[in-house]
C-alpha cells in the first residue's frame, strides 16, 4: 500500500485503526440497542487508495451489484461516508434488524428505510465517535441509499479528483447472522491531512497519558 | 565434482547414424508404431527413439520437445544411450529397474532425477514403451520425457506443511488446553476509573512480581513496561483504544523477560461497559506464542518456496483468511481476508466453489480438488489444486478449513495434451481424407484412376486445363488415341506394365494438337491404378534448350582456349621451325665443307624440333574437335604428362611450372578431352592470375573420403581421384570466391574470357559424378581441386612402342604416284619411295596427275594430298583415278583429319588416309601394307 504508506506512517496507521475500531464500536453498541440483541462489529484491516483502486478493488471483490449508504460529512476533516454492502447482504441485514418475523414483501417494502437507519447508526457512531477522539466537531448530513457499481460510489465529486478513499472492511454479526460490508471515507487531500494532524495528537495524548485513562 | 554433462560429451558420437540411417529407421518405427508415433514425434512431448539391435542401445533420434527439455541437440545424443541424462544424484535403483525392464522387452515407467545438457537437474516422469516387430520383439524403445520437477517440489513442501500444520495444530491445542484447564495464560482485569490493573499468579509470573503484588494491581505504567519497546507504542494505541469505547482487543507483541528472553505473546480481550455505557473494565489474558510464530515463520518460507497459498475458513463467517500468495495466485491484489463470494466468484463455471459454506464436514476429513480459476487481474485461466482439512476451531467452537492451494496449471496443459492426442489422431485421419478429396479437385496436376487394362475410370479436373479435353472424353478409354507415335515407350503400355509403382514420361496430345510432356507416378492397388501426373513440357523444353546452350558454350568455350592457345603456339611454332630451318642450312654448310661426319647432330636437332611441332598441332587438332561426352577410362597423370608441354608453352617464361603427381594413380571415368579442356582452363586462369610470375602447381592424389569428409563436398562416400591447380596469384575476395562457379561470371575484363571457363569444368565435374572446389584468398593464390570417382575398370590400354622393324622394300617394278601441291613434301616423299625402291612419279595438282595416269602404263599407288588447289582435291583425283583405273590403290595424306572431305564410304574401298606430319619409315610400311594387300 504505498499510497497508505505515503499517507500515514505505521503507528498513524495502527493510531487510524484503533480510532476506527473505537467508532465501530460505538456504532455496535448503537445497532444492539436498535435491534435488541447481539451485535458484534469489527475491522479486520484499513486500507489508504485512490477513488480507482477503491472501486477496483469493490469490483474484484463483490462484483456491480452494491447497495451503499452514503453521509456527508464536514468540519475540521470532511467528505463522505459510504457503508456498502453487496446486494444480497444489505437484504440480511434488513432481515437481521427488522426480525425473521415479518413476511418477505413486507421486509422488502423496509429495505430502502432500515438500510438508511442502520446505515445512520453506523456511519454515525463511527463518524462521531472519531470526532470526538479527535476532539474536533464534525457535522453529518442525512443518510442516503445509493445503488450502483464501484464506479459510480466512488465517483469523485467535480473538484476533488485527487482525493483518497479510507477504506476499511468490516464484519458483522447481527443475531447470529454473519455479513460482511464495506465502510469508505472519501476524502480530499486537506482533509486527509487534517486527518493525519488530529491522529497524530490523538497519538500524542495516548502516549503521554502515564494515567492511561480518559 | 565432474558435472555429469560435461563427463558424457566426451563421449564419442557413434559412426554410421547417417541422416540416411535416421530416416530410414524412423520409417521402420513409423511403420510398426503407426500414427501415434508419427502424432507423437510431432507433438510438445519430449521423445527419443532407441536401437536395442545397435551395441547399449543408443538414441536414433529424438524430437524438438526433447531439446526443449533437456538442452541437447539431436547431433549431440545420436548413438549415445540415453543414461547420457543421468547425474550424480540419480537414483540407481531405479536406473537398475529400468535396466531390467529393458532387458525383459517391458513397458515400463519411472520417476528419476534428470540431468540437462547445462548440468541443471530436473525431475523426469519417464515412460519407456517397445516398439514391437512382426516377431513380437522389440526392434525399437521409445521413450517420452515429461518434467515433473514442479509437481515434485510441491509434494515435498506440502508434506512439510502438513507436519508443520499438525505441529501447529498440537501447539494450538496445548495453548486452548492450557488456557482453558491449567489457566496457563497470564490473564489481567484492567479497573479502568482506578488506573489498576489486576494479574493473576501467571500475570504475576511473567512479569517478575509477587503473586500478591500483581493481585493487588499494578499501574498501567508498569503493564507496558514489559512489552518490547518496538511494540509498545502500537500497543499502547490498542490499549488507548480499549480505555476509549473500542470493544475487541487483540494484539500480538513481544514481551522482555526479566531474565531478557523475549517472547512473542498473544493477547485478547474486552470491554465492559458501566451502566452508564463508559468503559469500565478491560479484561484480557495472554499467552505465548513463541513457537507458534517459529513454525509459523517456517511455514511462510515453505509456503513461499513452494508457491503455496493458505487459507483458513471458519464456518460462519463471510471471509476467509487467506496469505500473500493466495492472492497471488487468484490473481487478486494482497489482503489477509477476502470475502468467500470473492474467492468463490473466481471459480470457472462447472467446478465446486473453493470454500462451500453450506456443505459441511466432519472434523479430520481432508479435502482434495482441482478447479480452474480465471484471474481478474489478466483474465488468464489457470488450474489450481486444493487440499484442506476440516478442523475444529478452539474458539469458536466451529469447524473451520484450513487449507492449501497451489497451481498445476502446467501440469494439466500436459495433460490435456496427451489425453488429446489420440481425439487429434482420429479428426488427422478424417482432414486427411477430407485434404483428399479436396486435392483430386483443386490440383493443378492431372489425376487419374484407371484400371488394370489401362482404361480410364476417374480423370480430375486438372486433366482439362492440361490437355483441354473435357474429363468426360477421357474417361472410359485408354490413353493410346492421344500418344504421341514416337515415343520410346506408350503411356498406356508403361501403365499396364505391372508391378507396385511405376514412374515414366509420355506425350499426350492436347485438344488443340500440341503435344505435352507429362512425367506419371502409378501405383496398384486393389486392382486398380492411382496415377498422379505432372506437366513436364516446360522443363523438358527448358533442358533441351539448356543443353544446346551448353553445348554451344562448350563449343566456345573450346574456341576460347584454342584462342588463348594460339598466341603461344605461334611462337612456339615459329621457334621450331627456326630449329628446323636452322639446321637445314648447317647441314647445307656442312656438306658445302665435306664435313659429313657433323651432319647428324644437326639432323638430331631438325627431327626433334619437328616432332614437337608435329605433337603441338596434334594436341591442337585433338582439342579443337567437337566432341560430346565420351567417358572412357582415364590415367589422369598421364594425360596430365601429355598435355604438360602445351601448359608450359601457354603459361609463358615467368611461371614456374610444377607437378606433383602421385604414384599409382587411380583411374577415373570419365571424358578425357573434357578434363583436358577443364585443366587447360584452370591453367590459364592461373596465368592470368599471376600477372607478375608465380607458380604454377598441378597435383594428383588418391583420396579416400570417409562419410563426414564425403557428405562435406556433397558426395557420397568413396574413393576418388583428386587432381588440383594451385597458383601464387592474386586470390579471390570470398564475394568473388563464392560466384566463380555461375555461368558468365568473370573478373577479366571485357572480350578476355567468356566467364564461362570455371562453370565449364563445373558442369563437367558433376556430370562425371565429382564435385569441384575452390579455396582462394586475396594475395594468397587459388586453388581448385576436382574430385572424379575411382573407376575399377581396366586402363585404357597402353600404347606399346612399336618393335622396330625391318625397312621394308619395294619388289621390282612397283610404281607409285606422288600428288602434292607443296614440292617439298612431294620431293621428300618421292625420293624416301625411291630410297625404298619403288618407281615413282611426281604430279603437282590434281590435273597433271589423271594426265599421267593416262600415259603412264603401270601405276600400282597413288600418293596423294588432300587439299590442293587446282579444282580437284585428293579425294576427287582419287575417285577419278579409280575411274581410270579401277581398283587402283590410293593413299591419301593429309594434315587435317577431315572425314566429310575424305569420305568415310570410300575408306572401304582401297583408299587409305594418313595424317601429316608423319614418319617416312611410317609411310613406307603403310604403302608396303597396302601393295601387299587385296587390289582395291
């Protein structure tokens, strides 16, 4: 990953993923009161690359058929957040949110609904839980159901071509049910490198914090 | 040590594996193999062919795969025995058992370690298969070759593997026992709002404190400590992370014990939240890994090594833990997890997914498939093998696969090349058949099917474009209505001769009434005649215009010699009769003095000039006669001997004539003026090449030229005789070197020379079935060898010096006429009759010769000159004497044999021919021959 290397040194990286796996943590917590039972979330990996590589990468990976939700975010680091699930997937997760209880079509019906409010839940745990480890504000838009190719979710926005994509992959158990998804951070280059300041305060106070505790 | 290759080359290449040798035994082996061996020579199969008839078996041939594989040359491997590929490392049990089997007339199969013509070893799949003969014995082996070394590589990494797995396996079961049963792992409450952290006995073991120290907790501060200070910022992040709200912990570091050992140890835990959703306890244990990571290390090398991917799967989840290389192989970018559907996705259509999560297993079953996979990256297909095992997991209690995945891609293409082989040979058969059918419609050479009277069944359609008639009237009759009648041999009669295979050239008459040559191939078979056909008429008509154009060449060629002759033969002429003038007038002198006793050495002198005259101008004579190809048994030294002379004279004072002629000389057939012509040739470009002086050398050996030697000149292998000119001259440039043999090509300038000397005596060469060649170099001469073959034959028989006879004389009264324009000769002749005895009369044209015969009552011979002026000729007077006097008797002299002037039906008839210069003793004994003969 040169680009990731190019971006963040190795204890950025680890720093990134800690900040991460703080957010999706949160977010778990937010999904298990939301659906009343067990949730488990983690993040095997992040990955820094470009707006091509991301969608390259989603392609080998879960093919054209993705269903994504996407929020924008901003303040001292912004761009927009995409939790992205194969099609299939983002049905079980429905079905893992709303209960096995309820009819088919009836589910069906919810998709578009439940995806936007587990996505919210998601995105915004980790969103904003980041920026509270960073200590910074950050302002979420509404959430958005999205379908498409690699491609067209990672389209650059006209202006911010050069931008990177934070890319982290995640697993999910939702009462017993075991799905995989996708959340990306895509962000220009001064965000990222708002982004790469604020972790390295978060590391700062980490480090010198003898106490460790908050 | 001795590279194995290296010792071998040594070896010599057995003798007489010919390329006739090779062909032919492939034939046979073709022939008892049938298509198979023919599809299998020509396939990517590496392959030899062995004798078991030829002393240790050798190596007929092999095919291009084989030097593809093994790096040897066929030149290199012939009549060698294949143990050429066998090394130090080869195992000799299995070379004694293929030994065996050869030995028993077996097929037989092995696995051996290989040795390439570089010394690089591999790993040969060798299968040995008899050819069998009509007896059952094997007449010849083959054997193919195929490189496994990859296929053996990967078993032997993957039986490492496998022990290093099961080690693994046992290593991470006594972890699970010793964290579950004995509690082995260190473990650690962490009281997050009082800034302690708790340990157990084994907490309190690992890091050096007391069982009731590390019970009463330790500071944070004093948790790191221990952790190896490359780790420990990483770990602190994760820490920090914990104390913040992150829920799973798992981390692997080092640790630095207290005596300095350092280990790797495994760490994991989890948070528990207050009521209020803020991290409270942070609960975790660790355990070492260190060996662990030894063998884990181990397996990555071994893994790397073979080119080996891993992966692991556990039941339930949506991803897959997979190595480096596994993404290697799928051609996907790097990842330590990849989605099953990912994986799976890759999987060609019609093969099991790589991991099914639906069919489930029981723990300790293995796993084994091969499946092909198309890469995203390049969109290649490849063949991969998978070997996994079901194990159960120790956390999850789930059952999880863990496995291997490696490529085979090469190995199936080899495969499928075999398995495809004989599919190959069957649609081969069917295109041949199809090729057939379309080649008796689309050839330009006139088929034919007739039967065995000769009647034409079948003609194609090319038969129409040759002859123009339409097929329909040449089938159904034999060929005799288009023959042309002077034909040495009828195409129907050569058709109907019987026998296998017939071949023979034949006129047939075209639609338009010309004639064309066609050259026939006719083979029986089933009783009927398959004829292929060829127009020839062009070429015939091309040979025929090309022999008179060479004829015509040699003819000038000839001239051109004469030519290039005549200016030294003047001279020399003029030289000789100056010796002869000479001495006339000093015989004169003397016999003015009355000094007769002096008079012999200039007598000596005279004849001796003359007789060489008289030998140059028959040399001269003898060249300059048209003459076709006469092969005869040739002495070359001697006829070298006899043409030395005029060499000499044509090469001029500043050349250095030498001969090296060798001893008992071979005979060679072939047309003695020719060579004569040739050598002429080659002495006078080497007078032309040494503008300056030089030396001329013209050699004769005996050479016998064994097989290499012999197929390096482009002729068989035989005795020849070999005859060279060398010159000191100027030399060839290679360009110049290489075209001296074409036709009109020449460095002289224009109207010095035809160019056509060199092609000449090319075409003579190879006519009398030698070759010709030329060495040469700027500044350092040329040299030009003919090789003749040996002829077995008797000499040309030698001329025996005649016995010296008495002089005969005239019996009394025999009259002899003497007819010459030229008095001297006419004086000389007259008065050497007179010395002899004889009555002789002298006329000086042909005219006053009939008027003395008229008178003259007795004349027993004419004597008469061929060429007079005067109207009347010798021949004419002679016809015209007869007239007068029938059955007188003529001799005729004459110095030019000119037959059409003489006659040849006359000769008969008591008129003889004797040719000028001659011998007066030689006259005498012919005209004493001829009184005493019949009248004429």
């Amino acid at each position: 990953m040169t680009l990731a290397d190019r971006m963040l040194s190795p204890l950025e990286h680890d720093a990134l993923t800690e900040l991460v796996n703080i957010g999706v943590s949160r977010a778990a917590s937010g999904l298990r009161q939301m659906v009343g039972g067990e949730v488990l979330l983690s993040v095997p990996s992040i990955e820094v690359v470009s707006h091509k590589a991301a969608a390259a990468l989603i392609g080998e990976r879960e093919g054209s058929d993705l269903v994504a939700v996407r929020q924008d975010f901003a303040g001292a680091f912004g761009g927009r957040a995409l939790l992205i699930f194969p099609h299939g997937a983002s049905l079980d997760l429905v079905r893992a949110v709303v209960g096995d209880l309820l009819p088919d079509a009836e589910a069906r019906s919810l998709e578009h609904e439940a995806l936007a409010e587990t996505g919210n839940v998601i995105l915004n745990g980790c969103l904003a839980s980041m920026a509270n480890m960073l200590e910074r504000p950050v302002t979420i838009s509404l959430p958005q159901v999205l379908h498409g190719d690699g491609a067209t979710l990672f389209q650059p926005e006209p202006g911010d071509d050069d931008g990177l994509v934070l890319f982290l992959y995640i697993n999910f158990s939702v009462r017993n049910r075991r799905i995989r998804g996708y959340i990306a951070m895509l962000m220009d280059l001064p965000s990222l490198a708002a982004l790469k300041l604020l972790v390295g305060d978060f590391i700062n106070r980490v480090m010198n914090d003898d106490t460790v505790g908050p | 040590m001795t590279r194995s290759a290296h010792r071998l080359r040594a070896h010599p290449v057995a003798d007489g594996l010919d390329d006739q040798a090779i062909a032919a035994a492939w034939a046979e082996a073709e022939a008892l193999g049938g298509p198979m061996l023919v599809a299998l020579r020509r396939s990517a199969m590496a392959m030899v062919l062995t004798d078991p008839r030829l002393p240790d078996n050798p190596i007929i041939d092999i095919n291009a795969a084989f030097t593809e594989l093994t790096g040897y040359a066929a030149a290199a491997v012939r009549g060698r025995n294949c143990r050429l590929l066998q090394g130090p490392e080869t195992d000799r049990a299995t070379v004694a058992m293929l030994a065996a089997a050869l030995r028993e007339g077996r097929a037989v199969r092995a696995e051996l370690l290989n040795y390439r013509a570089d010394g690089s070893s591999f790993w040969n799949a060798l299968s040995l298969t008899p050819v069998l003969d009509a007896l059952g014995e094997p007449r010849f082996y083959l054997g193919t070759q195929t490189d496994i070394s990859g296929a053996r590589r990967i078993g032997s990494v993957e039986t490492t593997l496998r022990t290093q797995a099961r080690e693994l396996d046992v290593v991470r079961e006594r972890l699970r026992l010793a964290l579950s049963v004995a509690g082995a792992a260190a473990a650690w409450e962490w009281r997050i709002p009082e800034r302690l952290v708790v340990g157990d006995e084994r907490f309190a073991a690992l890091y050096g404190i007391t069982e009731a120290a590390a019970a009463a907790g330790i500071s944070p501060a004093a948790f790191f400590a221990i952790i190896h200070p490359d780790d420990r910022a990483r770990i602190r992040l994760a820490v920090g992370g914990m104390l913040r709200g992150a829920e799973v912990f798992s981390k692997s570091y080092r640790v630095v014990l207290a005596d300095g050992e350092c280990r790797w140890v495994q760490a994991r835990g989890r948070s528990v939240n207050d009521a209020a959703g803020q991290p409270d306890r942070f609960l975790g244990a660790l355990v070492d890994i260190t060996e662990h990571k030894r063998i884990e290390e181990q397996l990555r090398i071994a893994q790397t090594a073979g080119g080996i991917g891993t992966f692991e799967f556990t039941y339930g989840f949506a991803t897959v833990a997979v190595s480096r290389h596994f993404c290697d192989l799928l051609g996907l970018h790097p990842a330590a997890e990849l989605p099953v559907a990912t994986i799976n996705g890759l999987v060609c259509p019609a093969h099991r997914p790589v991991v099914d999560p639906v069919t489930r297993a029981a723990a300790g079953d293995v796993t084994q498939r091969e499946f092909e996979i198309e890469r995203p990256d390049n969109g290649e297909r490849r063949w991969l093998t998978l070997r996994g095992e079901y194990l159960r997991d120790t956390e999850s209690a789930d059952l999880r696969l863990s496995g291997v995945i490696y490529d085979i891609t090469e190995a199936k293409r080899r495969e499928a090349q075999l398995r495809t082989l004989n599919g190959t040979l069957e649609s081969e058969v069917e295109a041949r058949t199809r090729e057939r059918d379309r080649l008796w419609r689309l050839s330009g050479d006139p088929f034919l099917v007739a039967d065995q009277a000769g009647r034409w069944l079948a003609a194609n359609p090319a038969w129409t474009e040759v002859l123009g008639w339409p097929a329909a009237s040449l089938v159904g009759r034999t060929s005799e209505w288009l023959e042309h009648p002077e034909d040495a041999v009828s195409t129907h009669a050569a058709l109907t001769r019987g026998g296998g295979e017939s071949r023979f050239e034949g006129r047939l008459r075209t639609a338009a009434g010309d004639w064309r040559w066609l050259s026939w191939t006719a083979v029986a078979e089933g009783g009927l005649l398959y004829c292929v056909a060829r127009d020839i008429t062009a070429e015939k008509a091309q040979a025929l215009a090309l022999a008179e154009a060479e004829a015509r060449l040699r003819q000038s060629q000839k001239m051109e010699a004469v030519g290039q002759l005549t200016g030294g033969l003047a001279h020399d002429f003029n030289n000789l009769l100056t010796g002869v003038t000479a001495s006339l007038e000093m015989m004169r002198t003397r016999i003015a003095q009355g000094r007769y006793d002096a008079l012999e050495r200039y007598i000596v002198a005279a004849k001796d000039a003359a007789s060489r005259a008289a030998a140059l101008t028959h040399r001269l004579l003898a060249f300059s006669r048209r003459q076709t190809l006469a092969p005869k048994p040739v002495e070359a030294n001697r006829l070298i001997g006899g043409m030395e002379d005029l060499v000499r004279r044509t090469m001029g004072p500043e050349i250095e004539i030498t001969t090296r002629l060798a001893p008992g000389l071979w005979l060679t057939l072939c047309d003695p003026h020719q060579l004569e012509n040739a050598l002429l040739n080659l002495c006078i470009n080497a007078r032309d090449a040494m503008p300056g002086g030089g030396r001329l050398t013209i050699a004769t050996d005996n050479a016998d030229l064994g097989g290499a030697t012999a197929r390096a000149s482009g002729l068989p292998a035989g005795e020849y005789v070999e005859l060279s000119v060398a010159d000191t001259g100027t030399g060839m440039a290679p360009d110049v070197a290489a075209r001296a043999f074409d036709p009109f090509f020449t460095t002289k300038s224009l109207g010095q020379g035809t160019g056509l000397g060199l092609s000449m005596i090319y075409g003579f060469v190879k006519q009398s079935g030698g070759q010709v060649g030329l060495v040469s170099r700027p500044g350092a001469g040329t040299k030009v060898t003919l090789l003749l073959p040996r002829h077995q034959g008797s000499g040309p028989g030698e001329a025996a010096p005649a016995p010296p006879v008495r002089l005969p004389r005239a019996r009394p009264g025999e009259t002899v006429l003497v007819v010459d324009d030229e008095a001297t000769i006419r004086m000389l002749v007259a008065d050497a009759l007179r010395d002899r005895g004889y009555a002789v009369m002298e006329a000086g044209d042909g005219a006053a010769a009939l008027e003395l015969l008229r008178e003259a009552a007795a004349v027993d011979l004419l004597v008469s000159d061929v060429g007079m002026p005067g109207g009347l000729n010798g021949r004419q007077l002679a016809d015209a004497a007869r007239a007068l006097r029938p059955g007188l008797k003529v001799l005729l002299i004459t110095g030019y044999a000119e037959q059409a002037v003489v006659g040849e039906a006359a000769l008969a008839g008591g008129i003889e021919v004797m040719t000028k210069p001659f011998a007066l003793d030689a006259l005498g004994l012919r005209i004493r021959g001829m009184m005493d003969g019949p009248p004429g």
